[in-house]
C-alpha cells in the first residue's frame, strides 16, 4: 500500500465525519430553534435547552478540528 493512497482515505475519513457531525449540529439546531419559539420553557425543557447548547458547542469545536486537519 502506498502511503498516498492511506492518506487518501484517511481525508475521506475525514470528510465524513465532518459531514455527520454538521448533521447532527444542524439537527441539535432545529430542536433549540423549536424551543426558543416557545414563550416559556418548563424545567425539563430549559434543562435541554442547556444540554442542546453545550452539545452544539462541542460538535463546533471538533469540526472546526477537522477542517484544520483538511487544510494541511
């Protein structure tokens, strides 16, 4: 195998994983977006809310860590 072609498929790797978690971002943002049209959240619902925010986050950092992997 040569190492061109292990490569390769490391940044299809790449690429899909970046693809699945843009995914669930934008899915993760459609349910905060339903939420925030409420006029008031019960504690289960700002609970969420908060888990929805902090998953968000975490998605973001680890695709813009992909993307920094891409450009090289």
């Amino acid at each position: 195998m040569s190492k061109n072609w292990a490569e390769g498929a490391n940044v299809t790797d790449l690429w899909e994983e970046l693809r699945t978690l843009q995914g669930e971002h934008q899915a993760l943002e459609l349910r905060l977006e339903g939420l925030q049209e409420r006029p008031w959240l019960s504690v289960a619902e700002q609970t969420e809310r908060n888990r929805i925010k902090k998953q968000k986050l975490l998605l973001k950092d680890r695709m813009v860590a992909l993307e920094r992997q891409l450009q090289r």
